[in-house]
C-alpha cells in the first residue's frame, strides 16, 4: 500500500463518515463529478444509465467496511482536503442489453463545509481500476 494512504481510523471513526455521507445526500448536498476531466465518471454513468437519482441511491449504500483508505488532496489550492476512498460492489444493468451485472465500483470523495454546511464531493465513481486494501475486511 502507498505510503500516502492513510487506514489509521476506527470503524466509530468511519461510521461518522457514512453519516455526513448520507445526511449530504438526504439534504441533497452532494455532487458526482461528470465534467470532462473526469471521463472514467462520464464513461460509467452511461454505460450503467445512471442518473441523478440512480447515483444518489447508489451512494447511500456504501458502507463501513468499503472504506479503503484516505490520502490528501494534491490538487494546488486544495491540499488542506482528505479524499476518502470507498469500494462498494453494486449490482447495476448495463444500459444496452439490461443485463445484472455486480460491479466493484471505486468512490473516492471529499466533504467540504460551506458556509457551516457540508457537502459531499464524488470526485471518482467508476468501476474499480487498481488493486485496494479494505480496512475492515
């Protein structure tokens, strides 16, 4: 594992992460990023047909024990920012064919707070590329 990567949490510590997750999504605080340097994003969401509410569901599922790791921003002006990485396996329909598939799909996200609100960030959501290493599995 990357010596950037951090797994030094409890699952209490991640269990609070999954909470401002959902409370973001609940309270529609959350963005996917579907611009166009983030092609991996814009070639999974069409493939799978996922739309606002099918990404928003499926981010609701994630859970504890897809977290990975985190690793902090690198991105000039952003580097004060923890990216946490997910994978969860989901099942999804290819968008031609409607055929079941279960696909490890790798999350990686940030949660800002604006103006004393936090907002949930989906900087990746793709299928899972590279090798990971769970922290409670």
């Amino acid at each position: 594992m990357s010596p950037y990567y951090n797994q030094n949490y409890t699952k209490e510590d991640i269990d609070r992460i999954i909470g401002t997750i959902r409370h973001c999504l609940k309270n529609n605080r959350y963005i996917v990023s579907l611009n166009k340097n983030r092609p991996e994003n814009l070639k999974f969401v069409k493939t799978y047909g996922l739309g606002k509410d099918e990404r928003k569901n499926a981010l609701m599922q994630i859970q504890t024990e897809d977290f990975c790791h985190t690793l902090n921003n690198i991105k000039p002006g952003y580097e004060h920012e923890i990216l946490y990485v997910f994978v969860h396996q989901f099942k999804l329909f290819e968008k031609i064919g409607e055929k079941e598939k279960i696909v490890d799909v790798y999350v990686k996200f940030n949660i800002i707070d604006l103006q004393g609100e936090k907002e949930f960030v989906a900087i990746s959501f793709h299928r899972l590329n590279k090798k990971v290493d769970y922290l409670f599995r």
